[in-house]
C-alpha cells in the first residue's frame, strides 16, 4: 500500500522552496512573502507582527 504522506505543511514547503530558488539577497522579506502565498493554494497565509523590516 502506497501512502500520499507530506512531512512539511504546505506554507513551509513553499518557504523552504523559494528560499533555496532565489537569491534572498536580492529580495525583501515582503517579496518573499508574496511568493509564497500565491504558491500556497491550500492554507490562509497571514503577516502578524512590525512590518516595518519587510521593506528593507
């Protein structure tokens, strides 16, 4: 029998997959963020906290 098993929520697999697809340090933390939630279909992707070091 053949399990479809995941060992990574969805939002930190795409997290792990951008960071290791693009340069992060060319990137804000804003852009990243945005490209993880448009890859992250499945779960309600949200920013908490100062957003003041996104824009850097």
């Amino acid at each position: 029998m053949k399990m479809h098993t995941c060992l990574a929520d969805e939002y930190s697999y795409n997290w792990m997959t951008d960071t290791e697809t693009h340069d992060a340090h060319r990137m804000t933390l804003d852009q990243q963020f945005n490209n993880v939630k448009t890859a992250t279909l499945k779960s309600h992707v949200m920013k908490y906290g100062d957003m003041v070091c996104t824009l850097s």
